[in-house]
C-alpha cells in the first residue's frame, strides 16, 4: 500500500493519478471534504477529466449535513475499499491530507471501534468549544493534550468515547494493527525553505477556486442545505458566510481571509508530517517507482 500525503496545495492529487496510472493502481481520498457531495471547488475535488480514468474511491459518498464524517467512519469505509481493491489485485493508493484519518487507518496501534451516541452528540454540540474541552481534560487530561481546544469535532469524539465506554479514552486498550503495511511519500513541500513556496501556490490556489465559481458553489449549497455545522466549519464557504454576517465589509476582505485561513491550516498540517517518521520525500511519481522498485514490494 501506497500514502500520498502532504500540507493542502502541495500536489498530491496530481502526483497520485500519475502515479496509480504508471502502477494501475486505485485511490482512496483522505480528504474531510472530498466525501461530501457539492464541495467540490472548495474542496479541489479532481473532476472525471482530472481523474484520467484511475478509480477514485470514498469522494461524494456523503451529503454535507450536521453529523460529520469522522475518522472512525473513514477506517471503516476505507478497510471495505482495500479488500475490494486488494480483490482486484491491485495496487492501493491512499492520497490526502487529513492526517487523522491516514493515521487512524494504518498507525501501528488503533484504538477498538467504538459506536457512536447521537443523542449525547447532539447534547455536546450545545457546548462551545472551551466548555467541551474542559470537560475532557476533567476527565481525560492525557487526551485533552492531545487535541486543540478549536477541534470541536475531535473533543466531542473523544468525550463520547469516553461516556460510552466507561472509562479513559487515553487508557482504552489498543489494538496492534498489524494488517496494513504502507509505504509512505510527500514531496519537498513539506520542508521549511519550501514554505514561502507553498504560501504563494496557496494563494494561487484560492484565486483559482474563486474564479471558478467558489462564491456561487457556496451560495448553491447554501441554498440547498442551509448553514449546516460541516458547511459553516469549511474554509472557503465559513468565510462568505461571516461576509453575510457582516464580519467582512466587501468579499475582497473575506477572499484574503480564506487565504490566511488555509495558510494556517497549512502551517498546522506540516507540523504533524515532520512528526511522522515513516514519511519519505520525493520529487515525483518517477521517483516513487524508483523506491518500490528497490523495495521489492510491486
């Protein structure tokens, strides 16, 4: 198995259809927005004509509604891909940047799967987001480190993994996940003399995505689902929407804002590649054939 992962704008969506075309390989998106149906400027979905034909895997499975796809539905749904894929005799790629979702899937310990409880859910969503994480950090200081306060999503997890198991999520008993063995790769972006670079494809990017439509894209989905949690907490639409509050006094100011907003995400995406070991740097896809090659593994 195969990870193509690095910070947003980097090119790993390019670098993993050529790449899965030179092996015939498929791609499993892990993307927190490439799932949902209809976020697909904001989310740099690859159209069928970027796609090249390589099946595509976990993209538009999901409507943009108040219940997030969380990590645990992504393990689920991504074990189902593999073994489909697997099945086929073909290579997997797993391409994104969400990084808890790829570590979920293939770190070396994972946590049992546990169920989820709408109804508490729903009961902590009327917290804010300082309230919820003082309310893990009572219970589980450990894992409240772990998590930053503005990571609503994730501290609710935790609180409702905790609330139904009983106990500690830091102390839960992990499995050793033995089943998956991955190669891993990200191109030279990561690296910090590379950041301005990055910054400036950013930039780049989002005035692409607003030239393309992004500001009707959102008022579309707006209009179709109103404002949804998952639509309101997505860089690119929270921005238009904090325009029609009157955050913002002209879309020009709320366009910048997307760029800072993304930038950061970015800032923060690096911080967690640097922390993974296993990840190997490269140029491009002829130089990945080149490591697999010598690895014996295809």
């Amino acid at each position: 198995m195969i990870v193509i992962t690095g910070p947003t704008a980097s090119g790993k969506t390019t670098l993993a259809i050529n790449l899965a075309k030179k092996l015939g390989a498929e791609i499993i998106s892990a993307d927190s927005r490439c799932v949902y149906k209809g976020l697909d400027i904001v989310s740099a979905k690859p159209t069928p004509d970027e796609m090249q034909g390589v099946p595509h895997h976990l993209i538009n499975i999901m409507e943009p509604l108040n219940e997030p796809y969380s990590a645990g539905d992504f393990v689920s749904d991504a074990k189902k891909c593999i073994n489909e894929i697997q099945g086929k005799g073909k290579p997997v790629i797993i391409s994104g940047g969400t990084w808890f979702y790829i570590k979920c899937l293939l770190d070396k310990e994972e946590l049992p799967e546990i169920s989820s409880d709408k109804n508490y859910r729903a009961h902590l969503e009327t917290f804010d987001n300082n309230t919820l994480w003082k309310m893990l950090e009572n219970i589980d200081k450990k894992r409240a480190d772990e998590i930053h306060p503005n990571n609503k999503e994730r501290v609710i997890r935790a609180l409702e993994m905790a609330h139904i198991s009983g106990g500690k999520v830091s102390k839960i008993e992990r499995k050793l996940n033995t089943k998956y063995d991955a190669l891993w790769f990200a191109n030279d972006f990561i690296d910090n003399e590379n950041r301005p670079k990055l910054y400036n494809r950013i930039n780049q990017r989002v005035d692409i995505m607003i030239n393309n439509g992004l500001y009707d894209e959102w008022k579309k989905i707006k209009t179709k689902y109103d404002r949804t949690k998952v639509l309101e907490n997505t860089i690119g639409y929270k921005e238009f929407f904090e325009l029609e509050d009157k955050i913002y006094s002209n879309i020009d100011e709320s366009v910048e804002k997307i760029k800072q907003r993304t930038r950061n995400f970015a800032k923060r995406q690096l911080t967690y590649f640097k922390s993974e070991s296993r990840i190997k740097k490269i140029k491009d896809e002829d130089e990945i054939l080149t490591i697999l090659k010598n690895s014996g593994n295809f």
